[in-house]
C-alpha cells in the first residue's frame, strides 16, 4: 500500500506543480481553456496556479514525514478540483481542461485515500 502511496502522490505532485506553474506563468497554451471555463486571466496566479502549487508542496510534505500536512494538502486539492468541475459543467465547457480536471481529481482523492491507508 506505500508503495501505491508513493507513486500516485508523486504523479499528483508533478502533474499539479506543472500545472499550477504554467498558469501562474500564464502560459500561452492554457489561456483558451480557462476563457472557455469562464475562468478570468486576473485568476490565473490567484487562485488557479498558488492553490495547485501548494496543494503539491503539502503532499510532498507527506511524503516526507508530515502525513496530516499531507491529507490536508489531499482534502485541499479534492475540494479545488470539485470546483474546478463545476465551473466547467457551469460554463458547458466539456472540452480536454474538463477531462483533464476529472483526471486530477482522480488523483487527489487517490492520494488522500492511499495516504489515509498508508
């Protein structure tokens, strides 16, 4: 089961520090997806970008020995992605952003479970 842990935590690392730093870098390729969801460029930084970024350095941090930084990082990121889904169901944006938010909540829920279990 740590072994699970681990590797799901790190590609939730990995996948949402890449994330969060392309939108606070408000990189060219992610700014229709977010017009689409009806997310504002003003937002790209805060909230998008510092909540996936932190949400990532939390479970890094239960990685390496701070477990309840790390599933409150999890419950962070699960409740962000949530969102993240209701503004795209809001917007009638059922695009690859839309498949890729269920992706990402895919693996915050696994992370915080298999933390949970571990």
């Amino acid at each position: 089961m740590l072994t699970a842990y681990v590797v799901v935590a790190v590609v939730t690392i990995v996948a949402n520090t890449f994330s969060g730093v392309a939108a606070i870098a408000h990189l060219k390729a992610i700014l229709p997806a977010m017009a689409r969801a009806g997310v504002p460029e003003s937002w790209l930084t805060f909230p998008v970008g510092t909540l996936k970024v932190a949400g990532a350095a939390g479970l890094l941090l239960g990685l390496v020995g701070v477990p309840l930084v790390g599933a409150a990082a999890a419950i962070g990121l699960v409740l962000y992605f949530v969102c993240a889904i209701y503004t795209h169901l809001l917007a009638g944006d059922f695009s690859a952003q839309f498949g890729l938010a269920i992706g990402f909540l895919g693996l915050a829920v696994a992370s915080l479970v298999l933390g949970l279990a571990a």
